[in-house]
C-alpha cells in the first residue's frame, strides 16, 4: 500500500471495523429471527437471496475457523491500521467500542466449535424454515 494516504488508509480501516461488525450482527441475529420469524408467520424470513446470504457467510466464517485462519476482514483492517501508523486502536469511538463489541478475547479452541454449531444451525434452518423463490407461493 505504498500509495495509499494514512488518513485515508484510517478511514478505511474504520470502516472495515464497521462493516465486520454489520456482518457479525447478521450473522448472530439470523438464526434467532428465522425461528421467530416462522413462529410469527413474517415472510421476510423466507427470502431465499437473504437467507443465501446468510448461510454463505456462516459457511465463510466456519471454514476459516476450521482452517485456523483469521477473518479476511480482521486482517485487511489491521494491514490498514499499520499503514496508518497505528500499532492497535486508539481513542476513537468507531474503534474503542466496535472493537470491543466485535474482538472477543478467546482462543481459537473456543470459538471454532461456536463457529462450526451456528453454521450447523444456519444449515439447519434452512430444511426446518425453508426459504421460498420469488412469486406466488402454493397455498
């Protein structure tokens, strides 16, 4: 990244920061508002681009926790950071409190099987609460 201005490679960073804490989210909240969701009857939950989503990125997220790797996101993010002269976070709200939210302090050994059991979940769900295609739906 030679080129790259470290102002620029900051904001980038943040907002990285910000996007892997989107994803995170969605990640986590799915599963839980796909079983709700098919209680209360919402058919949002059934949309088979946003549970395609969903499922890709679980499977994304257990394969590089069942290689040992980190998150390509993590460490685009810290390449930033680098680039920008940072050694680790700094004072900033984006950075103090996303990264807190996001970056919990477990090894590997812990968070793999978590990993692995939420994607299970997610691929479960997809046969329990099966998603629809687009248009008119047999009643």
């Amino acid at each position: 990244m030679p080129s790259l201005d470290p102002a620029l490679a900051l904001a980038l960073a943040d907002f990285l920061l910000g996007l892997h804490a989107a994803i995170v989210a969605f990640n986590v909240a799915m599963p839980p508002l796909v079983i709700l969701g098919a209680w209360r009857g919402w058919a949002w939950v059934r949309l088979r681009w946003l549970r395609l989503l969903h499922l890709g990125s679980m499977l994304v997220v257990a394969l590089q926790a069942a290689l040992g790797d980190l998150c390509f996101l993590t460490v685009w993010e810290h390449d930033l950071r680098v680039h920008a002269g940072q050694g680790g976070y700094q004072e900033s709200f984006i950075e103090t409190w996303l990264a807190e939210w996001l970056y919990v302090d477990a090894s590997l050994a812990v968070l793999i099987p978590i990993y692995l059991g939420w994607a299970a979940l997610s691929l479960a769900l997809w046969w329990l609460v099966p998603p629809r295609r687009p248009g008119p739906q047999p009643a």
